[in-house]
C-alpha cells in the first residue's frame, strides 16, 4: 500500500519538525539532562555508583525523548498498539525517575530500567509483525546488555535474555509476519534508519558522559591524592623534626615499639653559661629568638655532621653519633662539632658580655628508645648519657670536658688537657680531660666511610 499525497506531507513535515527542534535544542537539552541526571546522586555517593547513577539517567531520559518520536511515528501510521509501548516506557521512565530524585534508592530504578530497555523494543517488534515489518527494532534491547557493564550482576545475564528473546522471535517471525498491520515501504526503510541511528545514538551518548564523568572523578581523585601528598609531605616533615630521619622511618614502616641497647655511641650535652641570670630583663619574644638563633645554628652542624638531635633541654643541647645507627667515627665526629660550637657559635652578643657554651662529652653503650603516646620522643638512657651530663655541668665556661674513655680514644687525633679526678655525682671519681682542638686539619663534616 501507498500513503496518499496529504499523508506523505504530513509524515515528511512531522519528520522535518522533529530534526529542526533537535537541531535547535540540542545544546539547551544537553544542559537539561546533565541537571536532571544529578537529581538521584546522594552527597555521600562513592565515585562509581555517582557515575552509575548519572549514566542510566542519561540513557533513561535520552530513551524517553527517542520514544516521543516513535509515538509520532506510530500514531501518524495509525498504530496506537505500538505507540502505547514506548508511550507506556515513558511514563513508567518518568515516574522512576521522580522516585529516585525522591528516595536516592536507585537499585530500583536500575532494574526497572533493565527489564524495560531488553523486553519493551521485541514487544514493539512482535506489535509491528516481526524483524522485517518491524524494521528490526528489537535492536533497541542491547542497550540493556551495555549499560549493565561493570555493574552487579554484569551485562551476561542481560545479554542472555537478549539472545533468547532474539531466538524466540525468529521462531515466530513467521506467524507474525502473516498477521503484520501494513506499513509503507518507506517508512519501514524510514525506521530500519532511525532504529540504526537511534541505538548508535543512544550508545554514543553513554559512552560520552561515562568518558566525562569519568574525566571528573580522575581530575578529582589527582587532586586529593596531591592533597593528600601535600599532607604526607608535611607530616614526615613535623615528624622529622620531632625524631631522627632512621627512628621516623621505622615509625612509618610500622614499628610500634622501638627501644634498642647501642652498643657506642658518644654523647654530647651542650649548655648556655648564665642563661637565667642572662634573660632575666630580656622580654619573653626576644629569649625565645635568642634560643631559637643559638639552636638553629646547633641543628644545622647537627646536620652538616650527620649526627643525630636528642632533644633540647630549657637552654641545653643533646647530640649524639652512633645512637641510631653504627658508624665508626662517632667519637671524632661529635668532638669536631664540639670544637665548631666552640669556635663558631660561641662569642655572640648576650646580655651584657658575650654567649658562651659549657659542654661535656662521653662515648659508651647507651639504650634509645621512642617514649611517649602524645607529643612522643627519642631518647637515649645509661652511663653515658649521665656522665656526657655530668661533664658538662661540671665543666667550666668555654669549655669542653670529655671522659677517659673519649680521651684514650680520640688522643691520637685531638689535643687535651688533662683536669685530673673530680668527684661525680652517681658515679664517683673520675678522671676528666679538656678538649683543646685536633692535631692536624680540621674535618667540616662526618668522615668517610669505612668497614666498622
């Protein structure tokens, strides 16, 4: 059969309409359906199932606007049984789509979705009287297949019910090919175009946002993670100022209890002569850049010698070399730092003469451990660290007073002056030397590595 002239116009017309509005709308329905894709998406949604969300309210609402132009099309040939289907998919797709903005639940939503985009197009096809009378608009149905890609259960089962609803309807293609209503030649060509069109359409749009949605959560995960890079970055700083660089990386690494017996180590205990008296008129903000200035110079020999920070006590300064790992030249190299203390940082300005430091050094076995659940520290305990104490507060001012035993270790390679036995609290009688300099050239930093 052939359309009369007045239909052919008013279905060319109505065609002609159609791709006008969607040509002149497109950039305005694209607006329209990013906002209405959000309306299911809850605050505390995780980045895939936003994404999952957004992505079948796309295809939802893209579908029900495709389905607009199928009523047309159905109703202008007369076929009110197949405009209700896709009639019946839009009102069922906007009602989902009310409830999902109103309760989030879009498991729901997802499976209404589903069993309507595999049943609804062979429904369709079997109304028009087979793939042929039908224009194969069954083709439709893969879109459920597709979507249900990385989601639960996954697309097989969907792909499934596909394949047997396409075998079924091969195997009454016949019985409804003999009862098919009559369609014009062209408009069956016609919907075999816009079913291609309309499911190439349909995919595109959906891969679209999925690749843009997508974009979005990478721009958003790059920049947490460099957020989060930013505050690791600070953390292991504030942590590195609280802890030598191998106990704080032991903590990172999992260590929960870090306590160790050192077997040599040397320790050094520096303080400011006169401190008290000293800052008495000072004004609290200039005793605290004082200290800062002093300790600052302290921390940064600590460095240039590779040397290990304990801790600050009031005005007095811990150091030690071998605490947190074995090195040969700990004696040598604490006692260099002594003598830059000395020559470099002594001599400033203070109250009303100038800075002078009184420290005291002793080498032995020690025990370091990490102290403490809040504002936690390193510290080291034993003979040593008492004596290295003893030395320096028994010292006298410019000096440094070392043990024998640093003595009878480092005389080969420094110069000393012998004080003679002094009594030591906790300890006894001890005979005790002054550091004078080193024999030779003096090092600027930690020597060279050799085998322990």
């Amino acid at each position: 059969p052939v359309m009369s002239g007045s239909q052919t116009g008013r279905w060319g017309a109505f065609c002609a309409r159609a791709t006008l509005a969607a040509i002149a709308g497109g950039e305005r329905l694209a607006g329209w359906l990013e906002w209405v894709a959000y309306r299911g998406v809850r605050s505390g949604d995780s980045e895939s199932v936003r994404l999952e969300k957004v992505i079948y309210t796309v295809v939802a609402l893209s579908t029900t606007l495709a389905a607009t132009l199928w009523v047309g099309v159905f109703l202008a040939l007369e076929l009110p049984s197949s405009a209700a289907i896709p009639f019946l998919y839009q009102v069922l797709t906007v009602l989902g789509l009310i409830l999902l903005a109103r309760t989030k639940r879009f498991e729901f939503f997802r499976s209404g979705q589903l069993i309507m985009f595999l049943v609804f197009p062979f429904l369709l096809m079997w109304s028009l009287g087979g793939f042929a009378n039908g224009s194969a608009v069954a083709i439709w149905a893969v879109s459920a297949p597709l979507i249900a890609v990385g989601a639960r259960p996954g697309p097989w089962p969907w792909f499934g019910g596909f394949a047997v609803l396409a075998a079924i309807s091969g195997v009454i293609d016949d019985s409804l090919a003999a009862s098919a209503p009559e369609i014009p030649r062209f408009a069956i060509t016609g919907m075999f175009v816009l079913n291609l069109v309309g499911v190439a359409l349909i995919v595109l749009l959906s891969l679209s946002y999925s690749l843009k949605e997508r974009k979005k959560s990478f721009v958003a995960l790059a920049e947490t993670r460099r957020e989060l890079e930013a505050e690791q970055e600070k953390s292991e700083r504030l942590l590195l100022n609280v802890l030598p660089a191998p106990i704080a990386k032991r903590l990172k690494e999992g260590e929960r209890v870090i306590a160790d017996r050192v077997p040599n180590v040397t320790v050094l205990f520096a303080d400011i002569v006169g401190f008290t008296a000293g800052s008495r008129d000072m004004s609290p903000e200039e005793v605290a850049g004082f200290l800062n200035g002093v300790f600052g110079d302290l921390d940064d020999l600590t460095d240039r010698f590779g040397l290990d920070k304990i801790k600050t006590l009031g005005d007095g300064y811990m150091v030690a070399g071998g605490a947190t790992g074995p090195r040969f030249d700990h004696v040598d190299t604490v006692l260099e730092m002594a003598l830059e203390i000395r020559d470099t940082v002594a001599g400033r300005p203070f109250a009303a003469g100038q800075l002078a430091l009184r420290m005291g050094v002793d080498t032995g076995s020690a025990v370091g451990a990490v102290i403490g659940k809040k504002r936690f520290s390193y510290d080291l305990w034993g003979e040593t660290v008492n004596a290295a104490s003893r030395m320096e507060s028994l010292g006298e001012s410019g000096t440094i007073q070392v043990t024998e035993r640093v003595f009878d270790l480092a005389r080969a390679r420094f110069e000393f002056k012998k004080r003679g036995a002094i009594t030591v609290k906790g300890l006894g009688e001890m005979t005790t030397y002054f550091l004078l300099g080193r024999k030779g050239a003096p090092r600027s930093g930690p020597a060279e590595p050799a085998p322990i």
